[in-house]
C-alpha cells in the first residue's frame, strides 16, 4: 500500500509541474497577479504567451436579409484537449449581454471545437461589441467586433 501512495505522490507531483510549465509559470516573476474582467491579444496580462490560442480571430460576411455571419476562431488550437477547451464563444454589448453566442460542453472525447458561425439579424456598428471567447482555464478572452479606425 506505502508503494502505491508513494507513486501517486509522485505522480501527482510531476503532473503539478507539467501544468505550471504549460500556463507559463515563472517562479522568478514574484509581481502579484490580479485577474482581470477580460484579456485581449494587446493586453493578455498573467497570460502572456497565449494570446495565439486564445484571443478570438473573425471575419464578417454580410449575408442577405439583412443578416450577418461572424465566424470565430483561434490562431493556434492544438493546446486544446479534453481538460483544456473552450466554454462559450459569443458577441456581447458594452454590459457583457450576448447578443449571439455558442456553448460547448467537455468533450467526451477528440478535441474540442475552437470555431463557431454566428448569425445576427440587423447587427448594428456599436463600438462597444466584442467578439468574446471563454476557456474553461484561461478566463475571458475579447476583441472589438468593430475596431477604432485611428
């Protein structure tokens, strides 16, 4: 009994520094991490490093009758697996209510999906919409549906 508690310990211990190294931690970084509400590609914050597999990339196409397809995806997906997947990728307004979005579950098994097609009706040209992406481990990821033209 001692020997197999003794190789889960180990176990146990290896998988806590395959994770750490996987999310970037950096023992010598001793600056306190405060979360953020959300993390873009410019501003990605204590998860620096990610912005490729995490920040939502998208195209708009105008469709007919007034509607628009926002397909979301993701630069880089192959980090993603069944304890590591996107949640939900949406639109929302400047008080975070979707006005279009997709959830997905824990993939049973396979890797889970990084893209969704999204259609809205009479889609306005707010400034304040964001394309937004949700990881299960990695919070809340946005961009400007509608970027600031400088």
């Amino acid at each position: 009994m001692n020997k197999i508690a003794e190789a889960l310990h180990l176990f146990l211990f290896f998988l806590s520094i395959f994770i750490f190294e996987k999310c970037n931690f950096n023992e010598s970084d001793t600056k306190p991490k405060t979360p953020k509400a959300e993390y873009t590609a410019q501003d990605p914050g204590e998860w620096e490093g990610m912005e490729s597999s995490h920040a939502p990339l998208f195209t708009v196409e105008k469709l007919e009758g007034g509607k628009t397809k926002i397909t979301v995806t993701v630069k880089e997906n192959s980090l993603y697996n069944a304890s590591h997947y996107i949640e939900r990728i949406g639109i929302f307004n400047k008080d975070k209510i979707d006005i279009v979005g997709k959830s997905f579950q824990k993939p049973a098994h396979g890797l889970p999906s990084t893209r969704a097609e999204l259609v809205v009706k009479d889609l306005s040209n707010d400034p304040h919409l964001k394309v937004y992406l949700k990881c299960n481990l990695h919070d809340l990821w946005t961009a400007p549906l509608f970027p600031k033209s400088d």
